[in-house]
C-alpha cells in the first residue's frame, strides 16, 4: 500500500480539511492546515490526494497506521484459502458411479473446498453437448443446498466444465473449525510438553523429625 502523503509533504496551495473527529472544517490554505495540525499536536495526512481539492485529516498518523495493520493482518487470518477439487464424470454414468461421485463433491463442498467438474465426451458423444450440460445442471441442483455455481457449464476441448463453490457460510464455517482444531493442537502440546517437567520436579526436603522431649528422673526418696 501506497503511503499518503502527510505534513510537508503535502505540496498544494490550499486543502479541504477534516477534523480529528470526522467534522468538515472546509477549504484553506495549506498553511492554515499545517498550523491547526502543529497547534493539535496532530499529523496532516492526505486521504484523498485526486479529489479537487485534496481532502486532508487531522489524525495521529502512528496510531492510524498502527490499527491499519492490525486490521490488515486480522483480515489475513481470517480469511478462506479455497482449494478446487477436481471430479470427472463420463457422460454415460450409470447410477452407482454418479451417486458415488456426487458423494465426493458433497465432501468435497462441506469441507469449504470449490468443485471442478469435468464432463468427458467420447467419440460422437461430442456432438451431443447438451447431455453434458444437463448432465451437469442434474449435479448441481443435487448439491444446491452445499454449493452454488460460480462458473456455468461451457465447452472446454473435448470436455464440458463446470465450478461449484460453497455457500459463504459453509466455508466461513469450516474456516472456524480448522481454526478451533490448530487451537486445540497447540493447547495440548503446550499440556504435553508441561506435564513432563511436573514429574521430574524434586520433591522439597522434610525436616527430620524433632526428638521427644527427655524428662529428669526423680531422685530416690531415703
């Protein structure tokens, strides 16, 4: 990401300025801005150097980029890295072999992974691509309640194609569970590694015990 351009940087006669709190204080010269920014003990920062004129706010540019990339690197973990599975299909499927492989693409979807699925003609087969396409729109409906088609059947050499992804929530939900297991892991690794050291911990010495005391003997009476 670009970084704007903040304080003396900002080379403009005049600037539409925000105020720390979002409130609109207007066009002035760019002079202006660097003292209410000076006096504030804030930065000057350009947030919208293409508009006419630039828009500049006052802020703590350390604090904003600070929680920029807090957000950035909590938008990376929690975001869906998408396998694409890939499922041949003959277009003379009986049965068996087509609810068989209509089970792989329903794990396949449940695990938040897309589905490639490919329709092999043969021989004069090709010339009928409309079985292929039913073929595939019948796959589809199938698993309408796991998946949606991200890319329609289409022609492909000799083979028809279509991409199944699942519904936004199965995979953020399947997301979760990958991240609630990693969590698990480290816990018990972190018990594993603990125990070990519970054990071989010496025990803390005991003082022996005291002697009882010895009373004096009473002297003979004559």
């Amino acid at each position: 990401m670009t970084e704007p351009r903040i304080n003396d940087r900002i080379r403009v006669p005049e600037v539409r300025l925000v105020g720390p709190e979002g409130e609109q204080v207007g066009i002035v010269p760019i002079g202006e801005a660097l003292r209410l920014a000076q006096d504030s003990e804030l930065d000057l920062v350009e947030v919208a150097p293409m508009a006419r004129p630039p828009v500049v706010k006052l802020m703590d540019y350390g604090k904003y980029k600070y929680e920029a990339a807090q957000k950035e690197r909590e938008a990376r973990r929690n975001q869906t890295q998408t396998v694409i599975k890939e499922m041949r299909l003959r277009l003379k499927i009986d049965p068996h072999d087509y609810e068989t492989k209509k089970g792989h693409v329903v794990r396949f979807l449940k695990g938040g992974d897309k589905v490639k699925i490919t329709v092999m003609f043969r021989g004069r087969e090709q010339s009928r691509p409309e079985m292929g396409y039913r073929l595939l729109q019948r796959l589809a409906g199938d698993v309408t309640e796991l998946g949606v088609v991200e890319s329609n059947p289409k022609q492909d050499g000799r083979n028809m194609v279509m991409v199944i992804a699942p519904h936004r929530n199965q995979a953020a939900q399947q997301a979760q569970i990958v991240e609630r297991k990693k969590a698990k892991a480290a816990e018990n690794e972190a018990g594993s590694e603990a125990a070990p050291e519970q054990e071989m911990r010496p025990l803390a010495p005991q003082a022996p015990p005291k002697p009882a005391p010895i009373e004096p003997a009473e002297a003979d009476q004559a």
